[in-house]
C-alpha cells in the first residue's frame, strides 16, 4: 500500500481516522485494511446510485401517465453479460484484496514476540513472557509485531481490538494466533465479541500501546520475579518431566532442547513442525504425537494441568535452546531477544545438546 | 377507485364477492382445523406467524429500549441474553423461514400451476401442526425461564455451560425444521408432477421458480440442523464427547454441522421474497420480467451456491487460511445471482407503464435496502473485511437489512398484493402506502446507524456498552419506535378491509397469472375444469385479449 | 363460475365417472397421483440420507483422527451378529420386493406372506440388536453410564475379544476416544433402529390392510412407496455394518 501518492494517503487515513465512523488506527495494518473497507464503500456507493438513479429515471419518464402503453422488452444478453461480469469483477477484486490482507493477518512474521492470552468466563487473561500478568488488559510497544496466542477455558471468546483492526476466537482445545504492530500509543478498546454467557459484555478492557521505554518501564513494574519459563521450568520439575526428557542416551523420552520449530517425524510416519499446538497436544495427548523411535508411555497431562500451565511449559520448551533463558536469574524487564529463525530444519531431535538442566 | 391506479377496474362497479368460495365451502372450527385445503392452511399460517411475529418483535422493543443507555439497567444481563437469543429464535424459525412460503406459497402455487391443490395436501395440514407444536414450544420455554445461548447454540456455551431451557428450544426448532421439510417437500413434488397441460417450466411465474428454489434449500439442508440439534442434546445430556475437547471432540464440528443449514436457510428466507418482487414489479411495470430465464437460473443457481459458503460464518475461528480462500472466494459466487436480478428487476421497469401501489412501494423498499444489505455482505464475506467487522453489530445491521428490509418487506408486498385474491377485498390504498413509507424510514433509523456502529467495533450481543456508542444506540431505538408503527397499521387496515374494503372482482390489478382468472376468493378447488396454458408467463398481450373478449361481470359460482 | 378459463380436457370431466376410489381428488389421473407420491417419497429418502449425513461426517472425521481408539472399539462389535443382521436385512429386503410384486400381481395371499415375513425379519434384526446392546451395557460401554476403558486400556482384561485380536493396550488419552466410537455406535445404530421400529410398525398397518385386499386391488402405491423406504433402511444397515464392525478386522 505504500506506492499509493503520500498525499492521498495521508488525507485518506485522516478523513477516515476523523470522520468517526471508524476506530482510530492504531496499528500497521489498519490503514491498509481502512482502505480496502473505503474501497468497498466507495463501490457500494456507485453500485446503489446507479440502482437508485435507473429505478428513479424509469418510475418517472415510464409512470403510466406519461408512457401509458407498456413495450414488452423481452431482455438483452448483452445487458445480462454487462451486469454479471462487472460485479463479479469487482467482487473478485475484493476477494484477492481481502485475502491478501487476511493472509497478512494470519501470517506472523518469525521475528513476532509472542503473548499468550487466555480467555474465561468473563475475563482475559495476559501472559508475557517475562512473567508479567494481565487481567482485561494489554500492554504492547509499538514499532514491535506481537503474536498473540490465544486459547479458551472454556468456552468460545472472541479477542477484538477495533483500533488495530484484528479479532480472533480463542476456543476450547487448540491455540489460534493473530499478530499486529502497533503504531500509535494509547488506550484503546478491548472486547470480546463471541457471545459466552451472562457477562459477556463485561469481558472487555483496555488495550495499552506504549513506546518501547515506557513499554520497557511497564514491564519492570509489573514483574513478579518469574518469567512464564522460569514457572515452567518449575513446573517441569515438579511433574517430573524430566525423568523421561533429559539429555541422557537412554532417555524414554526424546529431548526438548531446541525442539521448537524443529521437523520431528513421528511414529505414525507422518511429519510435523513441532510449533506451540504440537507441543500443547504433545503434553494432553501423547500419545499420538510420539516421535519415531520412542515409545508411546508417556502419561497425559488431560484435567492434571490448567491452560496457564501448558502456557508456562510451552513456553519453557520453546527457550530450552537459548543460554538466555536457562541462565536468567531476576531480571525479568528485558525484551527476549528478536527470535531467530530456523535455518535447517532437523530431522530427529539430537541427544545432549548441552544447556538443558537434568 | 383514483384514476393514476393501474386497473380500469372494469368489473369492479358491479363486482360482488363471489356466494361460493373456500372460506364458506365449509364451516365451523373442525372445518378448518382439519382442512387439507391449501388456501385454508395457508390462512392458518398466516394467523400465526403474524402472531409470533409479534411475540418477536415485542422482543426486539425490549432489547432496543435496553440498549437505550450503556448500562444494563432496563433487565438483568441474564434476562437480556434470553431475550436476544428468543428473539432470534422465534424470528427466524417461526416467522422467517415460513413467512412467504408458508402463506402465500401454500396459497398461490397450486394456483399458479394450474392444479386444484398441493400433492400432498394431508402433509401440508401436518406440517402446520408440526409448526403450531414448534412455536408451542418456544412459547412453553420462554413461560418457564427462556434460553439464552444465542439462536446459535454454539458449543460448549450450549452444551456444557448454561443452566437454561437449551433442550425444549432444541426441540422446538427441530419440529419446527420437520414442518419446513415438509412444505419444501410438497412443493417440489407439486411443482415437478401437477402443473397443467401446456404449463413447461419456463412458463412458469418465476414466484414459483423462487419457491422451487428455495424448496430443494428446505428439504436438503434441514435435516442437518435437525442431526445437529440431536448431538447438542445427548452432549448436553449424558455428555457422548462429539464437541467437547477433553474428549477428543471439536466444537468446530458444530459450528461446520450448523452453519451448513443456517446459511442455506438464509437463502430459504430469502429467496420466496424475490419472487414476489418479481410478480410485483412485472404488474405494476404491465411488462414481462427483463431477462426471465435469467430470474429464473439466478434463484437456482442461490440455491446451488449457498450450500458451498457455509464457513464464511467461520473466517476467524481458526480454520485453516486455505479454507478461507475457498468460502471467500464461493462467497463472491454466491452474491453475482442477487444483483443479476436486481438489475433485471430494475430494467423491467424500463419502457414500462408505472404505478405506485402499495405493493411497488414495499417492492422499490425491497429493491434498495435489499442491495444494501447484499453489497454490505460482500464486505463480510471479503475474509481481510470480516477480521474488523464480524462479530459486531455490522454483522446485525447487514441480516436486518436482507431479512426485515429485504424479506420482510417482500412479505408485506406480497400480502398486499395478493390480498384481494385471497379475502375478495381491496385493502385501504392510501393508509397502506402511508405505512409502507413510514416502514422505509423506521427502518433504515433503526438499522443504518448500527452499520457505524459496527466499523467503530461495537459487539452484537452486548447488554452494555462504552458510552461512546450511546447516541447511535438511541437513533437505533427512535427508528424502531417508528418501525414498530409501520408495522402495526397492517394488522389494523387488514383486518379493517374484511369487512369494509372494497370488492376486489377476479383481477383488480390486471395481472397475468393463473390465480388471477379465477373469482376472489377462489373456489375451493381453484378451477372448475382443467386450465391448459397456452401462453408465455407475464403476456401482458393476452391478457388483454382476453378482457377484449370475455363480459365484464362478477357472477358467483353457486 | 368464470368463463374465461377456455377450454379443459375432455379426459378429466369423463374420467371422473369411472375414477378409482382411491383416487385423491386434487389429482388428474391415478398415475400422476401414483408418480407425485413415488417422487415425493424418493426425495424424502433423500431429507433422510442429509440426516444421516451429519453423523457420518461426525464419524469420519472422528476415525481419522482416532484410528486406534476406533480400532479397538470396534473389535469389541461382534462381527458374527452384525453380518447375521446384514442378512436378515438384506433378505427382508427381498421379501419386501417380493411384496410389491404381489400386490402388482394382484396376489393378495402372497402379500401378506411377505409383508409378514419382512415384519417377522424386521423384528429379528431388533432381536439381535438389542442383544448386542445388552453386551454393551453388561460391559459398560455405553458413554455417558459409567463409561469403562477397562477393556482397552487393558485388553486381557476382555479375553474372549483379546482372543481374537490380540490387541495391544491403548495409552489413556487415546483411550478416552473409544467413548466418541461408542456414541457414535449408538447413535447411528440408534437411529437406525428407531426407523427400523417405525418401518416395522406401518409393516403392522400395511399387513392388516393387506388381509382386506387395500393392495391387490391395483393401487399399490402405498406398498410400492414403503418398500422404497425399507430399501432404504436396509442400505443405511450396509454402511453401518461396513463402517462400525469392519474397521480393521484382517488378521
């Protein structure tokens, strides 16, 4: 969308910003998604008008005063042909243009800093990865695309924030994931918009867009000490993980270290990439989700463990390949480092590769 | 009679409403409780979904006038969620999905096709019984504490969260579907196996090519709501797993199973109220639909579409992005048909000879506000659009503006249209045009605002709000206010006009059309003898042959 | 009356004198009545086939997620009934056939003799039916009543079924699946049987009205249309039986 004239641009996001008929924009792909919706009103327009003008024109040269004998017009193809491709056409446009944008939405970039949300009857739930937590708000910084991974307790929920132009469900049994940049500080809107019972329009807040300091300061505020993987690292060792998933060369179970986005190939034959579903599965439903070579022992978790949990140990898992993570301590108020992202998938997870704890 | 009206009404000075007719062939409760006359039952419809009409529209004032002010102080947000989700219920299932099919296809196909009654005139009596058990139903539940899951049922809110009444509504709509079935049923067998000699498809009105349509959406989509309703039960009841994920089941299961009836049941809703528009505006134009054949694939062609867009309901619940593309893109498929005959519609006025009845008034209502609430669907079914504006009130203001100012106001022209065929009477002209233009403005005060209010992010289904949003809300509730007025003067004039509107004679429009060679009200068994057809639909110049040849009296049968 | 409605045929106005009784008044002649009713009962057949669509979309999608739990689930069916109730079934079928030739035949006695023996079939397959779901409930299999993975957790546990199969003991959260293969057993054998009883119950009206010569007087229609729906019922049974009991069984 950038080679549309500045000029234009710029007076087409303020009109559209000032005109009170959309949310402010507040993120990068706002604008683009003001535009296609601009687009199609400007369609919308011209389509009703020229209904309304033809509709109008013929109620008034053929009123039955004026044109008292009517001429039976049987149809014309070509008018049929004129009227079926156009609209299609358009719509058509609009279908590619909506589907890059949708694309776009539900495409994270690899370089996404990741916040989990969990939503119940009647509250969200923010889980930063510094351990921060958050109830019916969120903080992000700008300038930084945020990846929100999102599951329900319970029921269906609907994460919606106007001003960045985004929504997603978070269901019951699977993460669903939807990223943005914010662009613009300050406090906006958060609702759920999935009807969930008695209080479901009580289960909004606010939206925080911060700048990178002011972000930086929150997070040093807002710390408990722990970040999401450290509680996960505790929570390992207390369910006894690592009885099985350790560094050993007779381990029942494969090691985690550097698992994440790794190719795993599994029993069944099958092969997978081994993100944050798989490794949510992996701990309730093991057993069909053992890699090749091991056997299929290991226990669920199903009803044991709460959504935080997963979030906690996936999370853990996710850091098992980075010195950072092991080695942290108390400062928690640091940004994780911009993820770097896999080069060579592997094919089987390696044995022993060093920083994980037995 | 006012000289700009179309009809010279040149047997109307001497015409009398006809000794013999279906209201007075029989008498007496039994007569009619037990009729298989498809005029008859179409009048038992009429009576009550005009009632739960009502019933729903009592529970769209509650929730307008809750949502006066941000805060939920007008009724407990518990109170507020069953009155939304009855509201859709009763609406959809007990007004909507039988409105014109119901009344004015029961009454008029046979007619239309040359046969004395539907195929299956015993099933058409049960299905009215199916229907009346239905809303019997919905009534018992609403009396004994409602049901508030949202006329969805989404899972597990449904299924394992809610203490109210979700089984007796299930029930409710699942007969109800039954009576659906069943109508569709008839009228695909009375459409294919009892039109009457010389009458091919393509002379047929393209009011019954609508109702053919919209039939085989009836019988083939049905029954899936009706499996899906049953697994919601034995979820809810003795907890079998099919939607619930610590068992391994999906609740995306229930969405895919329900979507694939509730958007083929938006065509079935639809789709009648185009063909009335199409009878319509060809009477008042005095010309053959534009584009007939067109019409008439266009409606088959909705019909075929719809069942292969039901996940654009799904955009954001984390189906895959490459199923997003398909639904999207079949989405835009779907849409083409409905402005081909909005096009079609409008150029059948051309060179046309116009007048203004009641009818034409809801029929140029229906032509706007129809493709206003079509061309806002694309925006939603656009999958990059749908991210901002599903799940709003956008979502609200778009089925308001296809269902009430489109299909709703299809009804009322309909009901207007064929009033004196079905009663004998003419319908007081001016107060009904009065009604349908306070009914346009009513409603678009009433619904266009929630179009902004849905861009700017409010949710549907909320009891309270941030008060950002409360001057729109409150336009919203003043239009209603009229709305409901444009609503209630109907019931008034029409039942006003049976005893004192106007003889209507055989054809006080002038109109083509079988049902309008026959008396007002028809005979029982619609013709005497056997009509053959020997002329195109909509032939504007046979017609006139036929009053050129045929005495201009009234006389009644008996 | 109106006289603008020209002309009519001749056909109908001196039919009506020699119609048959049952012809229904709304109709031109016996074989549109006869046509309109066969047409409407095969598009009711297929309102039903929809039905039963939700569950098999339900199941499919189910087995290919859970292939294992529904494995072992079904090897808990016993093959050997199930077949005989396909035989049963398909043999009522022929039967049934048989009695629409009867009644086109004008055989009134050999109609009821096959009415009568479709019924008595009919009654077997819901004989041996609920046998089986008498195993079922004994071995708490029944989701939602005390539900017990006992037998796949483990399977020596169940030695005559471990026996045949040899089965290997599934984990517990594949397991927890074998609840989904039940109720999805129940509710399609369930709606199965529901309109087997409601097919064996017109079976009982038809035989009545047989015995009075309703049928063999030449309106067979009503026999013609509920073999169509007999037929029907029977081939849901085939996929049934295919899709439940002969997951998996090869040596």
């Amino acid at each position: 969308m950038s080679h549309i004239s500045p000029v234009l641009w710029q007076f087409l996001v303020k009109w559209l910003t000032n005109s009170g008929l959309l949310p402010p924009e507040a993120s990068k792909i706002a604008p683009q998604m003001d535009a296609l919706l601009f687009f199609m009103v400007l369609v919308s327009l011209i389509g009703l008008t020229i209904v309304a003008l033809l509709v109008t024109s013929f109620s008034i040269l053929y009123n039955k005063k004026r044109h008292p004998v009517a001429v039976q017009v049987e149809g014309s193809t070509l008018l049929e042909a004129t009227w079926t491709i156009i609209p299609l056409g358009l719509f058509l446009v609009m279908f590619v243009w909506g589907a890059l944008i949708y694309f776009r939405v539900f495409t994270p970039p690899a370089n996404a800093m990741n916040i989990y949300v969990v939503g119940k009857q009647w509250m969200w739930k923010a889980e930063h990865p510094g351990g921060q937590h958050e109830i019916n708000s969120l903080h992000v910084p700008t300038g930084r695309a945020v990846q929100l991974t999102l599951i329900s307790q319970d029921v269906f929920h609907s994460f919606s924030i106007p001003a960045f132009r985004v929504k997603r469900e978070a269901i019951p049994g699977r993460y669903t994931t939807v990223w943005f940049e914010a662009t613009k500080p300050g406090t906006y809107h958060l609702f759920c918009t999935q009807y969930c019972g008695t209080n479901h329009s009580q289960m909004i807040g606010d939206v925080v867009v911060l700048t990178p300091e002011g972000y930086k300061k929150w997070l040093a505020e807002s710390t408990n000490g722990m970040s999401l993987a450290q509680n996960g690292e505790r929570l390992f060792a207390s369910l006894s993980c690592a009885a099985c998933h350790n560094a050993r060369p007779d381990a029942r179970g494969p090691n985690l270290a550097n698992v994440y986005g790794a190719k795993l190939t599994l029993a069944t034959g099958g092969t997978v990439i081994a993100d944050d579903a798989y490794l949510r599965e992996s701990i309730l439903n093991p057993s069909q989700h053992v890699t090749q070579g091991y056997q299929p022992i290991m226990p669920t978790y199903q009803g044991q463990i709460s959504e935080e949990g997963v979030i906690a140990l996936v999370e853990y898992i996710k850091n098992l390949d980075s010195d950072y993570r092991v080695q942290q301590t108390l400062t928690t108020t640091d940004l994780p480092p911009e993820k770097q992202v896999k080069t060579s998938p592997t094919a089987t997870v390696p044995p022993a590769h060093g920083k994980v704890k037995p | 009679m006012s000289s700009d009206t179309i009809v010279r009404l040149p047997d109307q000075a001497t015409a009398r409403i006809p000794k013999d007719n279906y209201l007075t062939r029989e008498n007496g409760i039994l007569s009619w409780l037990l009729t298989s006359d498809h005029k008859r039952i179409a009048i038992l419809y009429l009576a009550s979904i005009t009632f739960f009409f009502f019933i729903g529209g009592a529970l769209a004032g509650l929730i307008r006038l809750e949502l006066l002010t941000p805060q939920s102080d007008l009724m407990a947000t518990d109170t507020y969620n069953k009155v939304f989700t009855m509201h859709g219920v009763i609406m959809i299932f007990f007004f909507l999905v039988p409105s014109v099919p119901a009344t004015l296809g029961n009454f008029l196909i046979p007619m239309m096709i040359g046969a004395k009654d539907l195929a299956l005139p015993r099933i058409n009596l049960l299905s009215w019984y199916l229907y009346m058990a239905g809303g019997l139903l919905a009534l018992y539940t609403m009396a004994v504490g409602g049901v508030d899951t949202g006329w969805t049922f989404t899972t597990p809110l449904s299924t394992h969260y809610v203490n109210t009444n979700v089984l007796t509504t299930g029930l409710a709509v699942f007969v109800a579907g039954f009576s659906s079935i069943f109508t569709g049923l008839n009228f695909v067998v009375t459409i294919h196996k009892m039109r009457a000699p010389g009458m091919t498809w393509f002379r047929l009105p393209l009011f019954v090519w609508a109702h053919y349509a919209a039939s085989i959406l009836m019988v083939l989509a049905t029954p899936v709501v009706a499996i899906s309703i049953v697994l919601i039960a034995l979820e809810r009841t003795i907890g079998i797993g099919v939607f619930d994920p610590t068992k391994g089941g999906d609740p995306l299961l229930f969405q895919h199973l329900f979507w694939f009836y509730s958007h083929p049941a938006v065509y079935i809703m639809i789709l009648p109220g185009m063909g009335v528009i199409s009878e319509v505006i060809s009477t008042f134009s005095r010309k053959r639909v534009f584009g007939y054949t067109a019409v008439a694939f266009s409606s088959v062609a909705i019909a075929v579409f719809g069942f292969f867009v039901w996940a654009h309901h799904m955009f954001i619940m984390g189906i895959s992005n490459y199923a997003v593309l398909v639904f999207s893109l079949l989405t835009m498929l779907v849409a083409v048909p409905s402005a081909i005959k909005i096009f079609n519609w409008t150029f059948t006025l051309y060179k046309g000879s116009i007048t203004f009845e009641t009818p034409m008034l809801y029929t140029f209502g229906f032509m706007g506000l129809f493709t206003i609430g079509g061309l806002t669907g694309v925006f939603l079914g656009t999958s990059g659009t749908d991210i901002h504006l599903t799940e709003t009130y956008f979502i609200v203001a778009h089925f308001h503006f296809v269902m009430v100012g489109g299909m709703l106001m299809a009804f009322l022209a309909g009901i207007h249209f064929w009033w004196p065929k079905i009663t004998g009477r003419m319908y007081p002209e001016k107060i009904s045009q009065l009604a349908a233009v306070v009914t346009f403005i009513g409603f678009n005060f009433t619904f266009f605002p929630q179009f902004i209010l849905g861009t700017l992010g409010m949710p549907r289904r909320y009891a309270s709000y941030p008060p950002e949003f409360q001057i729109l809300n409150v336009f919203s509730t003043a239009g209603a206010t009229i709305l409901g007025v444009g609503y209630l003067l109907p019931v008034l004039y029409l039942v006003w006009s049976l005893k004192y509107g106007a003889v209507a004679g055989n054809n006080p429009w002038q109109a083509t059309g079988l049902e309008w060679q026959t008396q007002s009200p028809p005979l029982t068994e619609n013709f005497v003898e056997m009509p053959i057809m020997d002329h195109e639909a909509y032939d504007y110049e046979w017609l006139e042959k036929q009053e050129r040849e045929k005495e201009k009296e009234v006389t009644s049968a008996g | 009356m109106p006289d603008n409605l020209v002309h009519s045929a001749d056909a109908a106005s001196s039919a009506h004198d020699e119609h048959p009784p049952y012809l229904r008044h709304h109709f031109n002649s016996a074989e549109q009545q006869a046509d309109a009713s066969n047409f409407a009962m095969w598009l009711f057949l297929l309102t039903e086939v929809m039905f039963f669509g939700g569950l098999f979309t339900a199941y499919l999608i189910y087995r290919n997620w859970y292939f294992p739990a529904f494995v072992a689930g079904s090897h808990q069916l016993n093959v050997v009934w199930g077949a005989t109730n396909t035989l049963v079934l398909i043999l009522s079928s022929f039967t049934m056939a048989m009695g629409v030739w009867c009644a086109e035949t004008r055989r009134r006695k050999g109609l009821v003799l096959c009415l009568s023996l479709t019924f008595i079939l009919g009654l077997a397959f819901l004989g041996i039916k609920s046998v089986e779901y008498r195993e079922k409930i004994e071995k708490h299999h029944v989701p939602g009543f005390h539900y017990s993975m006992q037998s796949f957790l483990d399977p020596q546990s169940d030695p005559e079924v471990y026996a045949e199969y040899h089965d290997k003991p599934l984990t517990p959260d594949m397991a927890v699946h074998t609840e989904l293969y039940f109720s999805l057993y129940f509710l399609m054998t369930g709606m199965h049987a529901l309109h087997m009883i409601i097919g064996i119950g017109i079976l009982g009206f038809m035989i009545l009205r047989a015995r009075a010569g309703a049928y063999t007087a030449g309106h067979v229609t009503f026999v013609e249309n509920f073999g169509l729906y007999w037929h029907f019922v029977d081939i849901i049974w085939i996929y049934l039986f295919a899709l439940l009991y002969l997951i998996s069984r090869h040596a």
